[in-house]
C-alpha cells in the first residue's frame, strides 16, 4: 500500500502491516504543512534503505514518488549493465536501474524481499532496485556534509550524514542520483539551431557567472553548456561555500550584483540548501539584488511556491541545456540595457 507525502512523494507500507495504515496516513496529513515548508528552513526529509546487509544509504523524499515491492521485469536488450529491465506501474513502462551495481559493488538479486524506489530527476523517471527500505528520517542541512576528500573523485556520494537509528549511530550514505544517471543516460549538451544568439558572443567575455551544486557531475553539465558562450564560470560545492564567497567580496568592496551577471544554483546541497542561501542573499543589502537562478532536478511546482517564497528570478529544472542558455542570454540583454 502506498502513502502519498508532499512534493509526489510516497512511503511504503507493507502488506503485513494493512492495519495500521489508516493511523499511519492520518499523522502523515496532520503534518503536511510543516513537510511542505522544511526545505524553506533548510531542512530536508532522508528515506533510508539497505544496498546491503551493513550500510544505510538515502536519498531525498521529495524526489521519491513511490515505492512498491519489487515487481516482474522485463529484459531491456541492449541497455546498460546496471539496467536489470523494465517494470510495469500501472500501465507505465519505467526503467529499473540495479542501485547497488551502479555504484561499483555486485549486482543486486531481484530477491522476494527487494524494492523499487521510484524517483523523479530531470524531467525523467527511473526506479532504483534496492533491499529493504527503513524509513523516512526529518533532519538539517546543517547536518549534512560532503564526502571527505579521501574518497576521491569516482565516489558515487553526494553528502554523508550520522544519526542514532535503532539504537545504533549510523553512517547515512547520500546517493549522487545525478551521477549514477549521467554514466547511464546521455545528455547532450548541444544546442538546438536557433538557440545561441550570435551577436551576444561577443559581448559574453568578462561576464561572470557563479556555480553553486554539491553534484559535480552537474556543474561538469551546466559548465559544458555555459561553455558555448564564452562566459567565465566560477563554481562552489555547497551554499555555505557561496554564501561566505558573496560576503568575502562585499566585505572587499565589490559591488557584486553587478559584477557577477548571476548565480545559478541548486536546491539540495548540504550545510545550506539552495533556497536558505537564496533567503540569506536577499537580507544582505549588499547583495540583495544579484539575480538568482535555481537549477534543480526537484519537482517544479514545488519549487515554483519555493522559488516565490523566498525570491529567487528564475527556475529551471535540470537538465535542458537550450533552456539554460536562454536564461543566460536573456539576463545580459537585460544588464546590456539597464
């Protein structure tokens, strides 16, 4: 049986526990808006699962539109390794993706006991086939922190976390979704014709522009895109990061709303979220007016009520290179006339 949550997310419950249901859906509504309103206060929902016998992994709930036991699947010839085949949902044909494969151990048996999280990044969706999923945990962002750096560049983590679960404290792996995606489905950063303005290439050099997303495969993305135009791209990991760089060249005396043509960040990031960092920008007055764009493969009428909330200029869902540009291009022929 599936549970809805806000931002098309789902919780499972298995069949065995069909009597309390009921009880469960009821607290889950009793908190809706305060679900709603967690990534406005840099906080984040984490649903935990098992790759393994050992170790906790997660991804964010509000990319997680349901998760169902795992059903038949059918062969995909000629996909990637790590797609183990195709699942049926309800009349709609979706890939399944071997998670524990993907990230560099063994393939994982579709066993009995097996689950399909089924999630929703850029514009695609894609199930993950995992073990057994624990439950959803509420936490900071605060409380999130990148990889270390021993783990070097090939890890397939975006940020790790520690919580007491069960009694126990636990390391939390969080999942690089973009990068397990960006090794198995293509995405071409060319241009459709039409598209790049020619007379604004050459007004492209000395313009700035600053890249904020804990996924380095992402900001490999929006560098290769952004690339074709010639701007100079300035990028850092996480919101804390800019937000101390923002503040290091006000306290400089840079005038940065005009130096830096924009900001393109993302929404999820750890120690501070994209939209808290939009949030602290907008109270800086020095920095008030630098024009924000949020790049996220989140779902986009949830960010469309974030992105108002706390004032944001633009909202793209990743990955749409043509879309990227246009937003680029657009502000300079703003700052070219202002």
């Amino acid at each position: 049986m599936l549970n809805k949550l806000p931002g098309c997310s789902f919780v499972i419950v298995g069949a065995a526990e069909h009597h309390r249901e009921t009880a469960f859906m009821a607290k889950i509504l009793e908190t809706v808006d305060q679900r709603t309103q967690l990534v406005g206060e840099n906080r984040l929902e984490l649903l935990l699962f098992r790759l393994n016998s050992t170790q906790l992994f997660a991804i964010n709930v509000f990319k997680v539109k349901e998760v169902v036991k795992l059903p038949p699947l059918n062969a995909m010839p000629g996909s990637h390794p790590s797609i183990s085949g195709v699942a049926n949902i309800r009349g709609v044909s979706i890939p399944v993706i071997n998670l524990r494969q993907a990230i560099g151990f063994q393939p994982m048996p579709a066993e009995a006991d097996a689950n399909l999280i089924i999630t929703e990044y850029n514009r695609s969706v894609q199930g993950f086939l995992v073990g057994k999923v624990e439950h959803i945990v509420n936490m900071t962002w605060g409380d999130i922190m990148p990889p270390p750096k021993t783990a070097g560049r090939n890890n397939y983590l975006t940020a790790i976390t520690r919580l007491d679960y069960q009694g126990v404290s636990n390391l939390v792996s969080i999942i690089d979704v973009e990068k397990v995606l960006a090794e198995i489905i293509h995405y071409d950063v060319r241009l459709s014709e039409g598209v790049l303005d020619e007379s604004l290439l050459a007004k492209m050099p000395g313009h700035k522009l600053l890249v904020v997303d804990d996924s380095a495969t992402a900001r490999k993305q929006v560098k290769e895109t952004l690339g074709q135009l010639g701007i100079e791209i300035l990028e850092v990991s996480d919101g804390r990061e800019a937000l101390e760089l923002l503040k290091g060249w006000a306290d400089e005396g840079m005038n940065v709303p005009k130096e830096l043509l924009m900001m393109i960040t993302d929404a999820e990031m750890p120690e501070m979220d994209g939209y808290k960092l939009t949030f602290e920008v907008r109270n800086d007055p020095r920095l008030k007016d630098l024009y924000i764009t949020l790049n996220t493969s989140l779902s986009g009428s949830f960010n469309n009520a974030m992105v108002e909330k706390v004032g944001c200029d633009q909202f793209i869902s990743k990955f749409q290179p043509d879309r990227l540009v246009e937003v680029v291009q657009d502000r300079l022929r703003n700052v070219i006339k202002a």
